[in-house]
C-alpha cells in the first residue's frame, strides 16, 4: 500500500476527475431526491411538517449513498474500458487482478470500488436502524447491477443492455430504494411517478454511444447503438426523450402526477436543440443531455412538492 501513495499526484487526480464524469452524477441526485420527496408527499418523512434529526441525516444519508454508487459505476466503468490509458503518456504496467495494468487504472478502479463500499455501508447503517429488509434487496441489486454495467464477468453494456439496465437500475429502482428508507407502501405509485425523468437516463447513455460510435466499433464495445446500428440508436434517443414528456401527459390525465408536472414541458425546447447537437455537435451533446435530465428533474421534483 505504501508503494501505491506514491503514485499520488496531481495529474493522477485531475485524471479520476475526469473519470467522474460529474455532470452524470445528476442522474443520482435526481433519483434519490425524488424518492426522499415521495415519501415527504405520502407522509412518511416530517411528518407533521416537523424537521427532526435523525430523518434529515437520513435524507442526507440516502443521497450521498446514491451519488457515491453513480461515482464508483461512472469509475468502474473508466478502468474496464480502458479509457485513460488514452489519455496518459504511461507505458509501465503493474499485475493487478490477474492482468497488467497502469498505475491510474488501478488508482480509478480502487476508488470506484471504495464508492461502493462506503456507498453499501451506508446503506447497512439505514438498513439495521430502520430495521427494512426491502431496502437490504434494493441496496444488493443496486450495487451488484452498478459494477456489472462494464465490470467483468457480467459487462451487459457490451451485451447491448447498457440502456435497459441504466434505466431500471438508476431510474424506478433508485427511487423506490431511496423512498425506502422512510415508507415502505404505495410501491407501485412510486414507480409510476420515477418514470418521466428516467426515461432521460437511457437516454443520456444512448447519447454517450452516439458520440463514441466510431471509437466502439473500432475498440469492439457491442454497445446497443453498434449492436443494432446508429440509426436505431438515434431513434432509441428521440422515442425516450418523446417518452418523458408523453408519461407526464398520462399519468397527469390518470391523477398520478398533479398538474403542476405539465411544468416540465417548458424544457421542451432545450430537449429539441439538444437533439439536433447529435448532428452538429457530437462534443456537446453528452452534456446537455445531461443537463437536459437535470433541468426536467428539478422543475419536476418541485412540482411534487
């Protein structure tokens, strides 16, 4: 261990910045903070609008649990695709795991897997105090499901599932976990109600293989958008995006979302040129999806309250 500190330096840390992907950890905050504020509409949390202690460090608990498990997958994912070597000028390898690897993707991948340790820790914590054994199966899923996103032996993203998952994991799944925490009824409710903005998660993925087409196909990623072609993942992008504002109309219509939700359609227009990015911008069309999903999910978030 004493050899590895000596592997710290500056360019090291800017590099497990960048690995981050900090924009994406909007994606967990949305997520939680939407099941935290479900269980404050359904009652379950301040209740009698009084703030007490051991709820607000329970909320803050639960969010930083859920941000610490979007930054060891965004992590975890860094060093399985072997996206810094790129990036560094570091030719000198290290066994690690039975392979050969660079020191910074052996610093990434530790600091991934130590997210998700403090991350399972935290959730033990919530887990034994308010004694809920469906918040234990969520937690396991969760983890077990952030690493298998790139992480040998299971890497579904190469299996073309990286969407699919992406959304059940960090959408519904996500929000019953963190609302979980203060209720445990009304499940189904609370599904129904993650759905519009978690159709901007995929979404913000399926940008990301946009972008990287060209680099996946030569590196060999199967992601869905090389497995079933970028036409159809364009498409998978623009039905998504549809999606999130099209579940806001019926679940308004079918009293499950108060009106106030319709709010969300004043990001209509920065969903549309966000779209169009795909075309003229490939560089800035990951992040603005990304902010995209941030900006639906906060006018959202604020039209639950």
């Amino acid at each position: 261990m004493e050899y590895m500190m000596g592997w710290i330096n500056m360019k090291l840390i800017k590099d497990i910045y960048r690995a981050l992907r900090l924009f994406s950890l909007s994606i967990a905050f949305v997520s939680t903070a939407c099941g935290i504020v479900i269980a404050y509409k359904f009652g379950h949390l301040f209740k009698d609008g009084v703030i007490d202690l051991i709820s607000s460090i329970a909320v803050i608990f639960t969010l930083k649990a859920g941000l610490l498990i979007q930054a060891g997958v965004n992590l975890v994912n860094d060093y399985f695709e072997g996206k810094t070597d790129k990036l560094i000028d570091d030719d000198k390898k290290y066994p690690f795991l039975g392979v050969e690897r660079t020191k910074t993707e052996i610093i990434i991948f530790l600091v991934g897997m130590a997210c998700f340790g403090v991350a399972a820790l935290i959730g033990l914590l919530l887990v034994v105090y308010f004694k809920n054994i469906t918040l234990l199966i969520i937690g396991t899923i969760g983890l077990i499901g952030g690493y298998a996103y790139t992480g040998y032996p299971f890497n579904y993203k190469n299996k073309g599932l990286g969407a699919l998952f992406s959304f059940i994991l960090m959408g519904p799944l996500m929000v019953v976990g963190s609302y979980c925490v203060f209720g445990n009824t009304r499940l189904m409710d609370v599904v129904l109600i993650s759905l519009p903005f978690s159709f901007l998660i995929p979404a913000l993925l399926i940008s990301n293989e946009i972008r990287d087409y060209e680099k996946d196909v030569e590196n060999g990623i199967k992601t869905f958008s090389v497995r079933f072609g970028l036409k159809n993942g364009k498409r998978a992008y623009l039905i998504l995006v549809i999606l999130s504002y099209a579940s806001i109309i019926i679940l308004t219509l079918f009293k499950s979302l108060p009106s106030s939700s319709l709010l969300t359609f004043l990001t209509v227009f920065k969903a549309y040129k966000t779209y169009k990015l795909q075309y003229t911008n490939k560089r800035a069309f990951v992040p603005n999806t990304a902010y995209l999903h941030l900006m639906f999910g906060i006018i959202y978030l604020i039209s639950l309250l």
